[in-house]
C-alpha cells in the first residue's frame, strides 16, 4: 500500500477553538490510510489536542509565529521548513491574512497544492492603535490569491472578507459536527443538571466561546443582569477560558449577577452539556460562521445571535432570531421569549450538510483530486 498523502495545517495552536475542533473532527473522519494529518503552529506549550493527534499519527511542528520575529525572518524559516519537508504536498492554512506569507513560501518551495481557508469575517482587533497592524495584514491579505490553488471558507461572509472580489469563487466548507452526539435525551438532560446543582424548573442561558473581545462576554452579562430583573430563575452557563476571563467575572459581580453565572472552563463534552441548555446566546461582535451555533441548533436549541453572524447559520431547524448589538434589554425579552427544543434537530442538521462525515468526504476529494493534479502536471 502507498504511503498516505500528508496534508500540513497551519494555525496558531491546536488548543480548544472552533476551526481546531472542525481540523480535529475531519482528521478523526477522513481516509487515514490515504490522507495523514501533519500541524505547523506557533507555540511551544503542550496543547489541547496535542495527545490525541499523536494517537492518531499526525506529526507537530513548531515554529515561532510572525509577532515574535521580523516578516523576513518568519519567512525566510518558513522556506527553510518547506524545503526540509518535501513529503508535504498540500498545505492547507488557516491563518486569516498571514496565510498569504505561508502560501507564498510553500509556492516557491515547490509544494504542489496550496490551500487558502477563511474561518472569519473581519480583523481580529480593531482601533487606531491596531490600524498599522492592521495594514500589514491587509498587506498579507493581497498574498492570498497570487499563491493559493484553492480558496476555501466556512460562509460567503468569511469568503468576500479575506479573498475580496475573488470570494465568490472561493468553496464553502461546512463546520460539520457529529450530529448523533447532539440527539437530545431527556435522561442526560437530567443528568448533567443535577451535575450542575440546577433545578429542574430553572431557565438555562448557554454560551460556548472563548473569553475574548470578539465573543462580546462583557455585553452577554447585561444581557444576562436584564434576563434575571425580567425572568428570576434563570441561570448562565459560560463554557471556555481566556484573557477576558477574569474581567467578566468582575463585571458579573460588580452587577450582583455572579452567584447565577456558572463558569465551566474548557470542557470536552459540549454536546452533552448542551442538554441541559434552554437557550443559546452569541453576541458576537463578529463571526465567519461559528462552530458553535451549529452545535446548539443540532441540540435542538432555540438561538438568539448577533445580526454580525452570517445567515447561512440559520440551519432551518430550531429558530435562530438575529439582533443588533447594543440594547441588551431587547435581547432579554427575545431569551424570555424563547420556545422549546425542536425535535428531530440532529437530523435536520446533518440534512443540511453539516454532518462532520459529509464535511470529511468533500475535503478527502479536494485533497485527492489536487494531488492527482499536481501529478499530471509534473
């Protein structure tokens, strides 16, 4: 038998995150006898995932990221990477703007198939203070194209951001999930509660993200401080960790909400505490097209999002009610609104192209199909 194709993944890190958990569920998916898995990322800790990608048979690579040495530095070790690892045919980044500097090095390297992939919708930070930061990205960004043979992203959204004009000819990638795992049980439901000490009565708001500025925690809890004047029993629960952590907590406190947020860090079962949600909440201040609001609809979960957030998300299951930032009062009336659980969600999810075996499949093809490409041109 051949040895498999090896695809590199470029991100940041493989810790706890919507486009790692996609990596790791299509890695989990995919053909591994014909397609391997390898990472470049950019920190030297042990990360979230690192064990499980041992397990199965991916291979780490570290490399300091563009912020902790100068752009010809970065792209000088770059090179040096792609020439040293010449059994990587695909390289497939995931890096928003500097995906353009690894393409770029990995074309002129000789690496056959390059792959560009959007999981956002606008710059991560924003501000005068990030405006020279910023165009430096922009900068990157116009890398892209020249250097990449397939762009990919999970909206149009995501596609016009990072691509431009080029965006609408740019592939979708769907955030698939496990959609059995999110099949609601009445049984778990009950289960996870009492793990979490919540009456059977109580009104559970979820939300699933990291603690940073674009997941908007701080404008979640005056929503939250209008939900408990409003409604009483009802309960926050917040699954993640991050910078903002602490800040949010305060803010919680300092509005006398704190005894009625329950802090669950990173957590490896979503799906199971999805069960004992009533509602899901994302304010975000921006999104591609998040993981997360994917998860909650298989669960069954009424959706309340930020009208930032691409309307592709709307799986035409549970209803998804789209807001503006900024009048949390609002929010609060529409979470108070909020019906039940729709049966049958998991399968409108997976109907919908957002089975994680579906997701696995059409990229197992991209990958194939670029790779015999690449051998009928040499």
């Amino acid at each position: 038998m051949s040895e498999p194709i090896r695809v590199l993944h470029v991100l940041r890190s493989m810790n706890c995150g919507g486009a790692e958990m996609l990596i790791m569920n299509i890695y989990k998916n995919i053909d591994r006898e014909k397609i391997q898995f390898d990472f470049l990322v950019n920190v030297f800790d042990k990360m979230f995932y690192e064990d499980e990608i041992a397990a199965l048979g991916g291979r780490i690579f570290r490399m300091p990221f563009l912020t902790s040495v100068t752009p010809p530095l970065y792209e000088r070790k770059l090179f040096k990477f792609f020439m040293s690892h010449r059994e990587i045919k695909i390289v497939h980044s995931h890096l928003e703007t500097t995906t353009g500097l690894i393409l770029k090095q990995a074309k002129r390297a000789g690496v056959p198939i390059r792959i560009a992939h959007s999981h956002n919708s606008r710059f991560t930070r924003t501000g005068a203070k990030h405006a020279l930061e910023n165009a430096y990205k922009s900068y990157c960004r116009k890398k892209i194209v020249p250097n990449a043979t397939l762009l990919l992203g999970c909206s149009e959204l995501a596609n016009d951001w990072l691509y431009g004009s080029d965006g609408k000819r740019a592939g979708i990638v769907r955030n698939g999930i496990e959609t059995e795992k999110y099949t609601f049980s009445e049984a778990v439901r009950a289960e996870v509660r009492e793990e979490l000490n919540i009456k059977s009565g109580t009104k559970v708001i979820g939300h699933v993200g990291r603690f940073n500025d674009q997941k908007n925690h701080l404008f979640l809890i005056d929503i939250f401080k209008s939900c408990l004047d409003s409604c009483g029993d009802v309960i926050l629960a917040l699954v993640g960790e991050g910078d903002l952590m602490e800040q949010v907590r305060e803010k919680a406190e300092r509005l006398g909400v704190c005894g009625s947020v329950l802090f669950l860090g990173l957590r490896r079962d979503v799906s199971r505490l999805m069960q004992a949600f009533d509602v899901f909440v994302l304010p975000s201040k921006f999104e591609g097209l998040p993981f997360v609001i994917v998860e909650a609809q298989a669960s069954g979960l009424p959706c309340v999002a930020a009208d930032t957030i691409s309307r592709m998300s709307d799986l035409g299951g549970p209803p998804v009610t789209f807001l503006p930032l900024g009048d949390a009062q609002n929010w609060a009336a529409v979470i108070k609104n909020s019906g039940g659980r729709t049966d049958g969600a998991a399968e409108v999810a997976a109907k919908s192209g957002y089975d994680i075996k579906t997701t696995a499949k059409m990229l197992e093809s991209l990958y194939l199909k670029g790779e015999d490409d690449a051998r009928m041109h040499t």
